[in-house]
C-alpha cells in the first residue's frame, strides 16, 4: 500500500528496487491483475516493476470526488506512486485511459516520468458505453456483466476466447467492478479517453489490444528492449 497525497494506492511489485522503475497503469475496465503475469518477467530483466489499482479501483482507496480536474488529480497519484516508491524517475506505461493518465503525469512531472508507452487503444464496446452514458451507474449487474464481458471479447483475440487465461482475466475484471464504490470511478475514468490521443508505441502482439493480458512474456521483452 502507497500512502500518497492522502490516499492509499494499492501496487503489486516485483523486482530490485535499485533497478530502473517501470510503472503499469490498468486500463478502465482492468486492474492491476492485468499485468500479474508480466511482472517476474520484468523483474527478472532487470527492472523493478510495479502494476498499480488507480484510484477507486481493486484495494486501492475509492474516496468520494472531489472538485478539480479528475485527470490532473490521477496525474499526480502517478507523481505520488513514483516518489512513494523510492524513486526519482520511471517510465510509465498505460493500457487505455491509463495511457492518458501516463501522458498527463509526464507533462506535468516531466522530471519524474521520463518516458510513457501507450498500449493499442482499446476498441471495446463497454468504453464507448460508459463514455456516453453515465446511467450506467443505475444498470442491473447482468446487464454490466454483459458488457463487461464483451469489452473483453472485442478486446482480445478470438485465439484467446475460452482459454483458461481468458476466463481466469474475465473473472478478475468482474470481480473488480462489483467491488463497493468501484463502479463511479471506474465511469469517471473511463470518460477520460477524448481528453488526449494516444499513439501506440508498443507492437500490437498478435490480434490483442491487451498484449500483456494475452502474451505477458512477449509484452515484457519488449518494453525491455525500449526501456534498458
């Protein structure tokens, strides 16, 4: 647990904390789970890893919304993480609106974010869903369970439907939304995404806009190769 700026941020971590800091930021409809099986793989290349719950999502503290401009208060939890963490400096990588988070932070921080990588931008129907419709606070759980589910499916290779890997991610996205207070913020964010346009500059591995989800040992060699 990160105790920063007033609030505790949750962070899975992995890896010499000496080494060079590479910060995952989860997407809207994600966690930090998302990137649970690329963090040995980045540790054991000689990074210190650290896959964050943003504010109100998974174990990570969800407090009621406070006046301000919500991506500069999520720009500077990234601020907060980084120094929280012992470092001085990270680069910082986003999946989704995490990328426009990273982007925010690194030009508000520029000391401390000293490189961002975009993910593929997500093209999942529960974005554009949420993005328009903040209703969906008020929307049956079958129903947020549908569209969660079919975010997933639009998001990931038909290669990937059915597997195990698929349903054990699936399961965890659930379960992160019904989690009390989640919802709210999870819609904030997810109306974040028109804010900044994001080019990748990472390969699209596959037919995934969620490379680390499907191929975490693929994601995790290349962001070595842009990162050491």
């Amino acid at each position: 647990m990160l105790h920063t700026r007033g609030v505790r941020l949750h962070a899975a971590v992995a890896g010499d904390a000496h080494n060079p800091l590479v910060l995952l930021l989860h997407g809207a409809f994600g966690g930090w789970f998302d990137f649970k099986d690329a963090l040995d793989p980045l540790a054991q290349a000689g990074l210190h890893a650290a896959a964050l719950d943003l504010r109100g999502y998974g174990m990570s503290d969800k407090p009621a919304h406070r006046a301000g401009d919500t991506l500069q208060i999520l720009a500077g939890d990234i601020a907060g993480a980084i120094r929280t963490l012992g470092h001085q400096s990270a680069v910082v990588i986003g999946a989704d609106t995490g990328a426009v988070i990273a982007n925010a932070a690194a030009r508000r921080y520029p000391d401390l974010v000293t490189r961002t990588i975009a993910l593929p931008t997500t093209r999942g129907t529960a974005a554009a869903l949420s993005r328009l419709h903040p209703a969906l606070l008020g929307t049956s759980p079958r129903t947020l369970d549908a569209i969660w589910r079919a975010n997933f499916n639009a998001d990931t290779s038909e290669a990937f439907h059915g597997t195990p890997l698929f349903d054990d991610h699936l399961h965890l996205r659930l379960q992160a939304r019904r989690i009390d207070h989640a919802l709210p913020h999870i819609v904030r964010t997810s109306r974040l995404r028109p804010r900044t346009p994001i080019a990748s500059d990472m390969p699209e591995l596959g037919a995934s806009r969620l490379p680390h989800v499907e191929d975490p040992e693929g994601f995790a060699a290349s962001v070595v190769k842009r990162v050491l």
